[in-house]
C-alpha cells in the first residue's frame, strides 16, 4: 500500500504553532517507543470542541497517528441513533492529552478538553478478512471495541457514499449492540461533560485561560 511520506502534511499546513498551543507533532517517536507501540493496546480518545459549531472529535491511534472524525452530536451509546462523522486529516498522537483553548483567528479557534480516553480493539481484525484498521478504514467499514472512561463497547464507523460534488468524507458513528449499549435517543453527553483528564468543562477551561 501507498503510503504518504508525512501524514502529517495537512495537519501542519492548517496551522501556525507560532500562534496555537496544539502540538506540532514534530518530535518523532523514537525507535524503541514505536517498538512499544506495537505491544500495547492503541488508544482512542474524544475531544469536545468547542468551535465555530460545538462538536466532538473522535480520534483512533493507527499506523503512528490519529485517525479522525468530527461528530457534531458526540458519540451516542443508543444503538438505534447514527450520527454523523465526518472524516478529517490525521492529527499527532500527542494530540490526544491537548486541553485548551485555540486563539481567534487560528484553524479551529475554540476550546478543547479530553472528554474521554482510552484504549480500543480492532474488530475487523477477528473476521475472516482479518482487515487491519488502515484496511478497514479505506474500505468505509470500522469496527472497535472501546475501553474508555465513559464510552465502552463495540463501536462502528460506516462510510456513505459520496454525493456528486461532495469532496468531505461522511461517515456514521453507530455503537453496536452490546452489554454497554443503552436504548436512550440522549448525546452520551447530557450527564457527563467534564474533561477525563483534568475534571473541567469547557467553560471552566475557557475562564481559567481568560484569567491568566
Ligand atoms: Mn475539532
């Protein structure tokens, strides 16, 4: 399979680290880290962005980066609900402990917090096709299991066909049937909106930052 030289490419070009705090994704993992990346379980993580339009962005470590979609709703644990996901340029691993706030006028403007974390399975891996997920995703058809803090269980991602013009890449996020599945048509998060890593919400992150 093709490979682009930096998967990184667009990420870097939407933005100026001069100005924001996300990572430049710049320090390479070194030799010996990524070997260690091959043992452990790859992560997931879920960020709420708080943009032009709030949203979620859901993000999968594959191949050395984060694999990502934008989900206006946030991931539902109904599996009755399918919510749009629409794919977006890879993102640094490091990406994936990024709180805070992105200033006026840069990609994104808006604030982030880790709205949850952790580690996945992938699903298609135990077919007969056994597809990786760089397979996976370039045959529109994801599955993992996800061991977060709040969203747990079997998780699809589909890829709808594209309409005439259309140059974005639109997928679903449906959770499948499953013990974590739970038959109630709220965003996962009504209940549940502070950061997994530092216990804040959006706005408590937005009037700290404000405050310095
Ligand atoms: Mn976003």
């Amino acid at each position: 399979m093709a490979k682009s030289l930096d998967p990184l490419k667009t990420y870097r070009a939407k933005r100026d680290f001069d100005r924001t705090p996300e990572p430049s994704g710049e320090t390479r993992p070194r030799r010996k880290a990524e070997k260690s990346a091959q043992r452990r379980k790859p992560r997931f993580v879920v960020q709420k962005h708080d943009a032009r339009r709030l949203h979620y962005d859901f993000r999968l470590e594959v191949d050395g980066v984060l694999k990502s979609w934008a989900v206006p709703k946030g991931p539902s644990l109904d599996p009755r609900v399918k919510r749009l996901a629409v794919r977006t340029e890879d993102h640094p691993l490091d990406y994936a402990r990024f709180e805070g706030i992105i200033p006026e006028g840069e990609y994104g403007a808006g604030t982030v917090i880790v709205w949850d974390e952790g580690t996945y399975r992938n699903l298609m891996q135990d077919k007969d096709e056994k597809l990786s997920m760089a397979q996976a995703i370039d045959a529109g058809h994801v599955e993992v299991w996800l061991q977060g803090r709040k969203l747990r269980g079997g998780f699809a991602l589909v890829r709808l066909k594209p309409r005439a013009g259309e140059r974005r890449e639109n997928w679903l996020l449906i959770k499948m049937r499953d013990e974590a599945a739970v038959e109630a048509r709220h965003a996962a998060d009504t209940a549940d909106p502070e950061s997994v890593l530092s216990g804040r919400t959006l706005e408590e992150v937005e009037a700290e930052e404000n405050d310095v």
